[in-house]
C-alpha cells in the first residue's frame, strides 16, 4: 500500500514538472533514483528526505532516498544548543547570559562565531557526540577541531533529535529547553526562512544549513525542522550534496521536503 501511495505521487509530481512519472520508494539502494528523479535532482546532486507524523499512531519515520552521511553545515547549531542546555542542566544552572546571547543569534542569524564559541563551551565534537548518545543519535561524527559545520549526520538522525526536541516522549531535555530551542526555531531571519517550510501550510520552526565545498565548489544544503500541513505535524529533515549554486539547492530542498510530506501525508 505504501509503494503504491508514493509511486501516485511521484507520478503527480513528475506530471507537474513536464517530466516522465518515475516511482517514489523509501528507504535505500534503488529508491534513492527513484526520489532523485522525482524531485529532478541535477545529476551531480544527492538528496535525502525523513518524515515523521507526530500525529500517526505508528510514530515512525519514513526516509526517501539513501540515508547515507551527509555534511551538517549550519543545521549542527540546533545540536549544539541542546547540547549546551543539556550540560548547564547536568550543572544545576541556567545559561549565562552571553552564552544567551550567543545561543539566539547561533539559530535566529546562523551566527559562525556565536556557534564556534558555543561549540568550544560543549567540548566540540567529543562533547557534542556525548550528548547525542543521551539524546538517542546513532550516526552523527562531529567535525574536528573547530570545523562544527563538517560534522556527519543522517536524515535519519535528525529526525532523532528533531523528535527529542518536539516529540511528546521522554528525553532528556526538560521542558525549559525543549520550549527554548522551539521558540528560537520559530523565530529565523526572514532572508532564512527557506526550506522545510516550503512544506507547510501554517506554522513551521527549522533550521537550515548551507555551505560551498572548497574543493568541488559544490552545495551542501540541508534544512530540518517541524512543519504543519493539513492539520498535521511532521518533523522533517532534508540533506543534500553536489548543488552547482546556492539557489539550486534551496530548490531542490523544498521540492523534496514538500514531495517528503505530502507522500507522508498520503500513506
């Protein structure tokens, strides 16, 4: 039932975009063609999508395409902020107020110098991957040294900690901080408001990650957050390498987090 739901609305996409209907599968292997295709992933770009319904009894994530490592550029920020409360509550105490400081302009701004100094605060990346484990992420690797925006994560994991932040389960972030990283989400710069939200058709809170690798002169952009479409709530996260421009990428983000969703939505 569910191949048959996404392969309709492939179909529908592929029909809108003038190009030939090519079936949409989750999971791995051959489905990561089928979703490239579908969402017209140039050829020299990788794409990944994972959806999670907050209002589906099943309460699990469905991932579109190959769920392989993807660099986090600026979407790590959300980590390392839960990763900073998680250690000031360990410690019995509030954030202090430059750590305040940085913290909002780390997700409001995608400030670099508020998340490097936040990033040395947490331990880099040996303090980050610690508190992932608390917080149920598998397959992140933090950058090393300072290099925050080159650590590796899935779709998948993402999910993870979207799902620890916005879930109605037990994690180890308190209410407090659930509510913190949540407002600061809602919040993003107007010129940063691209993405998942291209998803939503009311309210929305993310974060969005971009980078130009030196080496190929190619885009990583990512964006994850929760969405609310059709009078459901969905924690989505969208990976993606190998865009020749910055506005090619945001692009093919958005057409994959709306293909994503409205799959989701559909099953």
């Amino acid at each position: 039932m569910l191949n048959r739901t996404l392969s309709v609305v492939a179909a529908v996409v592929s029909l809108l975009a003038g190009a030939a209907p090519a079936a949409l599968a989750a999971g791995t292997g051959p489905a990561a063609a089928d979703f490239r295709t579908t969402v017209q992933a140039p050829d020299a770009a990788r794409v990944t999508a994972a959806v999670l319904d907050l209002d589906d009894t099943g309460r699990e994530p469905v991932v579109y395409g190959d769920d392989a490592p993807y660099d986090t550029a600026s979407i790590v920020k959300v980590d390392i902020l839960a990763a900073l409360l998680l250690h000031a509550h360990d410690h019995h105490r509030a954030l202090t107020a430059r750590e305040s400081a940085q913290a909002e302009v780390m997700i409001r701004d995608s400030d670099n110098d508020a998340a490097s100094a936040l990033w040395k605060a947490i331990g880099q990346a040996s303090g980050l991957e610690s508190a992932n484990k608390r917080l149920g992420l598998t397959e992140t690797t933090g950058g090393l040294g300072g290099r925050w925006g080159l650590t590796r994560t899935t779709a998948a994991d993402q999910i993870r900690l979207l799902r620890a932040i916005f879930g109605t389960g037990p994690t180890p972030l308190d209410t407090a901080a659930r509510t913190r990283i949540t407002t600061l989400m809602t919040e993003i710069s107007a010129d940063q408001s691209w993405g998942v939200s291209a998803a939503a058709d009311s309210g929305w809170a993310l974060k969005n990650g971009w980078l130009m690798r030196t080496t190929t002169k190619r885009w990583d952009i990512n964006s994850v957050g929760r969405v609310t479409a059709g009078g459901h709530h969905y924690l989505v996260a969208v990976l993606s390498n190998g865009s020749a421009t910055m506005p090619d990428g945001v692009q093919l983000v958005e057409r994959a987090a709306r293909t994503a969703v409205s799959a989701t939505a559909a099953h």
